[in-house]
C-alpha cells in the first residue's frame, strides 16, 4: 500500500451552493459521510485531515510581500485534505472519482506521498 | 451515528427564529446566511470527524459562534432589532444577548411569533402557507413549489412578496397582542391547510406530501404549547390531524396505489397517532363552542374506532356530516356526507344525494366527484354508467397515481361488465 493525498479543490460559491438549502445541506451531507464512511470501512484513510479556512496569507517573493489570499480570484482554493492509502496510483484516482465534491464545481488533486528513502 | 433525515431543515427553522430576535425581522437574509454558514462548517467537520453526538446542539452553537462574528461586523452598519438596540454595543452584554437567543424557551417563543407572524392577514393564505414551509419548516422553494403544483419562478416570488410584507412589519408578533384571537383562527386555518396539501393534495410526490403532515403535526403540536393557543379548537384541530394522520399508511396499497378509506387495510393504521388524537379529541370537549375542527376530528375518531367498514357507525357519520354541513357548507363535504349516506341507506340513496348537492359545480375538475357517483353505479348494478363515470374522472386526474387508481376502478368494471 502506498500513502496518496487528496487535495479537495473548490470555490466559496460551489461551497456555499452545496449547503445552499436545508434540503441540499441534508444531500450533501450524506453524500460525504456515505463517501468518507466507504473509504474507512475498506481500509483506505490512513489521516482523516483537517479542513483549511477560506482566508489566509501569502508571502511572495525577495520583497517578503504579504498579500491577503490569492483567494478572492481563485476558482481552486484548497479546502481541506485527507490521506489515503492505496494500492498506486490508479486506485487512488478511482476512489476520488466518487467523492462528491464533484457533485459541484470542485475537484480533487491526487498526490503521491513521495517516499522518503534517498 | 446515522444522520437524522430532518435535520437541517428543523434546525434551519430554528436558527432562523433565534436570530431574528436579535436581527428584526427585515433582515431574514441575514439569518438565512448565518444558517449556511454553520451549516458549510458542519460539512468541513463531520465527515472527516464524525457527526458529533448531539448534532442539533452542535449546529446551534455554530449558528451562535456564527451570529457574533456577524453581529461584530455589522451593528454598526445596519438597522438590528429595534429592541435590542444598545445591547449590541458592549461586549459585555453582547454574548449573553446571543446566548439568550439561542435557549430553548426564547427559541419555542420565537418560532410561535414567527407563526403568527407568517398568518399576516393581509397576505393571502396560499402565502402564508408557503411562508410557514419556507422559515419554519425549512423547505426550499423547489420542494414547495413542487409539494402546490406552482412553478418553481411563481413560488420563489410568492415568498419573495410574503417576506416583503414580513419585513414591512418590523417586530414580530406580539403574543400579548390584542388582535392574539383572530391571528390565532389564521394560524390554525394556514395548519389546517398544510395538513390537507398533505394528505389530499394533488402533488404527485408522495413522500413530499407525507412531509407536510408531518410539519403540521409537529408545528400544531408548538401551537399548544402555548397556553392562550391551547383552546378547545386547536386541541380538535390537533386531533384531526392525528387521527387522519394515522391512516396515513394505508392511503398506498401493497402495490403502491392509492387505497380509499373503504378499501384500506386498517392494520396498518398507526394505533399510536390513534390513541392520542382520541385523547386529543376528549380533551377539546371543554368548551362550549363546537367547530368544524371538532366535527371532522369526531368523523376520523368513528373511522378509527371501527375494526372494518361494515362495523363502522355509519348512521354516526352521516349525522356527524349533517352538522358539519350545517356549520360550514362545501361541495366536498356533501360529497362526503353522500358517500356516508350510500353506505347507511344504499348506493340509490347515495346517488340521489351525489346529484343534489349544493354548489356542485365547483367539483367540475374534482376527479373524485364522476368517481364516486360511478362507484355508485357499480355498486347498483348499471356497469354503463359506473364506465361512463370512471371516464369522465380519468380525464380529471391530476397526476399518476390518481390516473392509475382510476384505471384500475374502470378495468374492473369493464371485467365485471363483461359476462353481463
């Protein structure tokens, strides 16, 4: 088994659309919970992750230039991550495909977690 | 932990209550916002990390954290609740202020002003119905629209307008209020209405439509927690609601098609709903007025004690229809009382009764008024006009299910007919 992170890519607006109405909120929310559940139930979480606030800082460049977020024009802001584990690479990106982000406008990024050994 | 399938839409109605407390009415938006937001942490949160063991106390805590960071940002900038004014100024007396908001009497209190003021009398009542769905009960403007057979666009304006006139009023209601009783007939008349969407109406989703029995249950159920609310009426509203309610299971047969009261399976009937709307019923007979409400809670309370439609005191509804006719004439109800006669004195009787009623042109488009002279027919031997009458209703039908049902009945007349 290798470790892979997803990277859950999205925007305010999807994000808020997904929770628009009590009636989408309560769609949403099993979707992800039926999702994150099946993931766990097989063996595949290795980090539940944590999630990332909409805000933040960047500091750019030689001039340490500190702007708000890239956020406000961003269409792909990372909201949160998660670390499975997974046969390669193909497995991983098959498990991301049911993950209802994508539902909306968001997406996964699936990484490999490089190894450690020179 | 399985997530109750209600959830967000009862909490939603519940934030909302609570902040519009501190927000005034004019700025349901506002509120509207602060439930998305405790509700987009929530999906940050729990998947990953388990739903939380009390889920509804864990979304009020966010709604709050939610409200003060709003509160922060914006008490300067907009008009709040005129009588909340200079609390919002101090911290000191900000959190708490929240605080108060959030506890469970001020938000029941909240929700029954927010009732009675959805029941605006200047609003027509199709609005105040939609207004009640939409803040209390948590229901889109998609699902209502699709619950009324309106397009999605006229609903949404619907409730835009309702939400104007809300707005326009500033405060709440006042439950001190000395126009109290007749806002309290509004309240009951809009109930009364939702319960019959529900269970009559002619939508075509019918889990959306057991839904509306249930807000109404449950929101009738808020009514009486109110004292002043508490009257006789109300308990025989309550009453009717359950009693109807509990045959709710059998309004689909086995094979999912609509079943009417003479032909449901009465085991399955929810003896529970049963046994308190009886308790209901003996509870409303305190006072001195008898309404309509009474009446149709006793007619459901002589179904639902009644083991099979032979053992039912049929003599009892007719005369229970007689005085519900009296009191409140509609071609629905002589439509009833006619059924109710056919099965006390025969299908002739019955017919002569279905073709006298007062008004019955306003069931030109009923599907079940050409159905019910056809069961008639059927049941006296003229298959020709029992045919003619399931025609004449299948044409009418207002969506699949009706249609199919109806289908079913002319089959088997058709069946019947043919060795004859």
């Amino acid at each position: 088994m290798s470790e892979f992170i997803y990277l859950y890519r999205t925007n305010p607006e999807s994000r808020r659309a997904a929770m628009g109405t009590p009636e989408q909120a309560q769609k949403s929310m099993q979707a992800w919970l039926a999702w994150m559940r099946g993931l766990e139930a097989k063996g595949h979480i290795k980090d539940n992750g944590q999630p990332l606030d909409m805000t933040g800082k960047v500091v750019r460049g030689k001039q340490r230039q500190v702007t708000d977020g890239p956020f406000v024009e961003a269409k792909d802001l990372i909201a949160g991550f998660t670390i499975v584990l997974a046969k390669d690479i193909e497995e991983a990106t098959a498990l991301a495909s049911g993950c209802p982000i994508l539902d909306g406008e968001g997406s996964v990024e699936v990484r490999p977690i490089a190894s450690m050994a020179p | 932990m399985s997530l109750d399938e209600l959830l967000f839409r009862r909490e939603s109605g519940r934030i909302v209550a609570a902040l519009t407390r501190i927000f005034g009415v004019h700025n349901l938006a506002l509120a509207e916002d602060v439930v998305q937001d405790a509700f987009c942490r929530a999906l940050e949160l729990w998947p990953a990390h388990g739903v939380p063991e009390n889920p509804s106390a864990w979304l009020m805590t966010a709604a709050r954290n939610r409200a003060l960071d709003v509160l922060r940002r914006e008490r300067t900038a907009r008009t709040l609740a005129p009588a909340i004014g200079r609390l919002l100024d101090s911290e000191w007396t900000l959190a708490p202020l929240v605080d108060e908001a959030f506890g469970a009497h001020t938000i029941r209190d909240e929700q029954l002003r927010m009732m009675f003021s959805c029941c605006e009398p200047r609003l027509p009542e199709e609005v105040q119905v939609a207004l009640v769905l939409n803040i209390l009960c948590g229901f889109g403007a998609g699902e209502i629209a699709s619950a009324f057979l309106v397009g999605r666009a006229a609903m949404e304006k619907r409730i835009a307008r309702g939400k104007r006139t809300l707005a326009a009023s500033q405060t709440l209601f006042d439950l001190g209020d000395a126009e109290f009783a007749p806002r309290l007939d509004a309240v009951r008349g809009a109930l009364y209405l939702l319960f019959n969407e529900g269970y009559h109406g002619a939508s075509a989703r019918s889990p959306v439509r057991a839904e509306l029995c249930g807000e109404a249950l449950r929101l009738v159920m808020l009514l009486l927690e109110l004292p002043a609310a508490a009257t006789p009426e109300t308990l025989a509203l309550a009453a009717l609601m359950h009693l109807h309610a509990a045959r709710l299971p059998g309004r689909l047969d086995s094979a999912g098609e609509l079943a009417p009261l003479l032909r449901q399976d009465r085991s399955c009937w929810d003896a529970r709903l049963i046994a308190d709307g009886l308790g209901l019923l003996d509870r409303s007979a305190s006072g001195s007025r008898l309404s309509a409400y009474h009446l149709e809670a006793a007619i459901a309370a002589v179904h639902a004690a009644a083991p099979s439609v032979e053992e039912t005191d049929w003599q009892d509804v007719v005369s229970l229809y007689d005085r519900l006719l009296a009191l409140s004439p509609s071609p629905v109800v002589a439509l009833n009382r006619a059924i109710a006669v056919a099965q006390l004195d025969g299908p002739e009787r019955g017919l002569i009764e279905l073709h006298g009623i007062d008004g019955r042109e306003r069931l030109a488009a009923y599907p079940f008024y050409p159905a019910a002279i056809a069961e008639l027919e059927l049941r006296r031997g003229d298959r020709a006009a029992a045919r003619e009458g399931f025609r004449v209703a299948i044409g009418l039908a207002r969506n699949a299910a009706e249609r199919r049902f109806l289908e079913l009945r002319l089959r088997s007349c058709v069946r019947e007919g043919s060795g004859a």
